[in-house]
C-alpha cells in the first residue's frame, strides 16, 4: 500500500523557482535581462512506482543562468532545480525495489531514463530521447521522482553535501572521459563548482602536475587547498608558457574545460601532449564553432577530443565518494527558498563555488 507521513495532505501548488523571462541574467539592459522569480507551480502527482521527497537543499548549477537565456528553450515559466537532496515524505505502492523508506535522506538524478528505446536498451542512456519528459524542479517545496532515481544517502553525508551528488556524477564521468591514468598531468580550465570537483577526482586517480587555469583568485586559491598543485591566472599569466614550464616542454596528458569559455576553447588542444585527450566538458553557446588544425591536432599529436553530457551509470560510484571529498567551502552559502532571487544574484557574482536554496528546514540537520 502507499506509505505516507504525517502530511495526509499535499497541496495543489508549490512555492518553485521558476524563469519567467528569458535573457541573460545580468544584462546592463534591463528591458533584456532574464527573470527568475519564486511563483506557485502546480504540485507533481505521485504515480506507483514514484517517491515524494520534502526537498532540503538545491543547488544552484551553472547550466541554470542557461536556462534563463533560453538554450534549453523559450518555454516560460520554466522551474528550475535539479541538484538536491532531501528527505522521502511519501512512497507509491510499488516504490519498493530500492528498500526506500519514509524519513530516508536521499538525493539522486534528475534525469529519468525510459529504459526502452533503442539507446537506452545498448547503454547508452544519456542519449535517450525521452528523458527530458519527466523533467521536475527541484527548487521547490516539494517533487516527485522515480523510484530509480533516487538514491540513499549515507549517514555519514550531510543533506547540504548530499546535493552535491548530482554535480560529483557530473565531475566523475568527465574525469572517466579523460582516460586519466595514475602519474598523467592534467590540467583543468575552470574553477567553479565542476571544475572544483573534477580536480578532487581527478587527484584520487592519481593526476600529478594537476593545475587549474582560472582568472578568480579564490577559486585558485580553493584549488590549491584541496588538490591541485599549480595554478594558473589566465588573466595576467601567458598559458601556453606556463604549460610549457609546468610539463617541460610536453603538454599535459589530459586538458579538461568546464569554463565554457569561447575564447579560449581553441587553444586547449595546443596543451596538449602527444596521444593526450581534451575533454570539452561544460555548456556551449549553440552558434560557437571550434577551429581545429586537424593535421596537427588529428595527425600528428594524435589527440582524443570528447565531450560529456549527461551522466548515466556513475551515481552509485558518485554516492560512494561523497564522503571522501572537501566540501566544506561548497555548503556555505545557503539562502531560504523566499530568497532565492537573492540567491542567483550571489551566484551570478562567483563569490561561493556553490550556492545552495533551502526550500525546507530538516529537524536535526545543520
């Protein structure tokens, strides 16, 4: 039968973060600038197989301020929100293959794959193309999830570190997609949220010359407190020399970016050493082209360029490291759901690697 808390009722509408204007969020021209706004969405209903969960902490990712400038979309409202955590308030009658039970911290994925078509059938479920339809905002009161999305916290993993659990899925499949092997150099280009935890994981695999290329200095400076032994201002410093002093000349066997940054992108293969890979890891502007010198960069150094897009099959190992990364410096910034407009202006700063809505107080958690 269907497991419920104390709350028999759940109200039609939740208070959710929402993009209500499309555009960019700090546009000086205030007629063009984005809006996010907290607005009343309707509540999800709880299908069988489907858990309820009173939603602790949201992340604010960097894909968001996207959302906001319509790459996903024009589409508005649009609620926001998919790295959470959260306690399970209420369970369909068949939401019970996982061992769930009501009161349990959980966080997850919020992506649902149909496990149907013909992608998800060959594994490969980040290609699915109906994964998007279940799409839930997190910053909310409340959501519904499957039931195989969702995945129970350790007890020794904090709620706020718990919304962490989506961005690690993230860092882990572009540290996998990297190739890294214990003894490369790798560098990472990017220090926020991501680029923050791909230079954890990447020095568990054991990356050495692990340098981060970032123009803000607190980022560098967190960088190099939790892993990474040089760091790079790209604003003052020449990279290419400085890639060349830090690897002798060679290049770095893995080059990660999770900046995004158009100008800099074509540049990143020219870091590389020979037979390295470049991992093009963030959110690109849909009209930006790369250049490439293919009888270099194909030809001679023989370089693997990927991507990374969404993270399927790496959140049970994801789950497994949380409780061995540095995530005190990510937890600090926290702002209650009525203020979450506030929230994305702190975001927008790049102040804090992550800011984090409370949309529900949790007894006993800080």
């Amino acid at each position: 039968m269907t497991t419920t808390t104390n709350d028999t009722t759940t109200p039609e509408v939740l208070k959710t973060v929402a993009v209500t204007k499309i555009g960019k969020l700090n546009d000086p021209d205030a007629a063009k600038r984005g809006t996010v706004e907290l607005i009343d969405m309707p509540a999800q209903p709880l299908g069988p197989e489907d858990v309820r969960i009173r939603v602790a902490y949201a992340g604010i990712c960097g894909s968001d301020p996207h959302i906001a400038e319509g790459f996903f979309g024009p589409a508005v409202p649009k609620g926001l929100g998919h790295e959470l955590s959260g306690i399970v308030m209420e369970l369909g009658a068949r939401a019970n293959r996982n061992g769930l039970r009501v009161g349990d911290r959980v966080a997850g994925n919020f992506l649902r794959f149909c496990g149907t078509c013909l992608e998800c059938r060959d594994g490969r479920q980040q290609f699915c193309p109906f994964a998007h339809e279940y799409s839930r905002p997190g910053m909310a009161e409340n959501l519904v999830w499957h039931e195989s999305q969702v995945y129970k916290l350790p007890d020794s993993v904090s709620l706020k570190e718990g919304a962490l659990l989506e961005p690690t899925s993230v860092a882990l499949r572009i540290v996998e997609k990297a190739a890294i092997r214990p003894g490369d150099r790798v560098l990472v280009c990017g220090g926020g949220a991501i680029g923050q935890l791909v230079m954890q994981l990447a020095a568990r695999a054991g990356a050495t010359n692990l340098t981060v290329s970032e123009p803000i200095a607190a980022r560098r400076e967190l960088a190099l407190r939790t892993g990474a032994d040089a760091a790079i201002d790209p604003m003052s410093e020449d990279v290419a020399q400085r890639v060349s002093e830090l690897t002798g000349g060679r290049g770095f066997d893995s080059v990660i970016d999770v900046s995004g940054a158009t100008p800099v992108l074509a540049d990143l293969p020219g870091y590389a050493a020979r037979g390295g890979t470049v991992v093009y890891g963030a959110t690109y502007p849909d009209d930006f082209r790369l250049p490439l010198h293919l009888a270099k960069v194909a030809f001679s150094q023989e370089l693997t360029i990927t991507g990374a897009f969404v993270s399927p099959y790496v959140f049970p190992r994801a789950l497994n490291l949380l409780p061995y990364l540095q995530l005190e410096e990510f937890t600090s910034a926290v702002f209650p759901l009525e203020q979450a407009v506030e929230a994305f202006d702190v975001h927008m700063t790049g102040k804090y690697p992550k800011v984090l809505i409370q949309p529900n107080v949790i007894p006993g958690e800080a």
